[in-house]
C-alpha cells in the first residue's frame, strides 16, 4: 500500500533559540510530548476534514523519537500515513 512518512517538529519561537527551547521541553518533557504527539494527530484528522464528500477517517503510525542518530536531544514525531484512509459508517 502506498503510504507518506512524516516528521512533527517544535517549530522554532521567535527571540529563542533553539538550545533555550530543547532546556525548556527538556524540564517540561510530559507536556512537551503530550503536545507533540496531540498535534501530530490533530494535523493528521485534518486531513480526513479536506474533501467533505469523502467521510473518511485517516489513520497514522505515530513514534516519538528524542534524540538524534548523535544523541543529541531533539524531541520529534515520526508518522507513517497510508495512501488511504476508513470509510466512516452511521
């Protein structure tokens, strides 16, 4: 089946950087992740909202990754979508 992979960032906050933003998911890891993982699910549903007439519901295999291949921390989703989705039912 043909499916897109996908990677979920923390967008980068204007006037901080990129270490104050790892320190701060850092020592706020659970909520960091939770918004992370409900984000990455939320953009994943909109998708199901695009074409009205469809009424399907789209599906995801989502990971949360929080290191580099260096080990560096850097808190992200990997999400594997299928070219396809479920047909909602009454």
């Amino acid at each position: 089946m043909p499916y897109f992979a996908q990677v979920a960032l923390i967008l980068i906050v204007p006037n901080l950087s990129s270490d104050h933003l790892r320190a701060l998911a850092h020592a706020h890891q659970n909520i960091v992740y939770d918004l992370l993982m409900r984000a990455s699910w939320e953009t994943v549903g909109t998708f199901g909202e695009i074409d009205k007439k469809q009424e399907t519901t789209p599906g995801a295999i989502a990971v949360l990754h929080t290191k580099t291949r260096r080990l560096d921390y850097h808190p992200h989703v990997h999400l594997i979508m299928p070219a396809g989705a479920i047909e909602r039912r009454a």
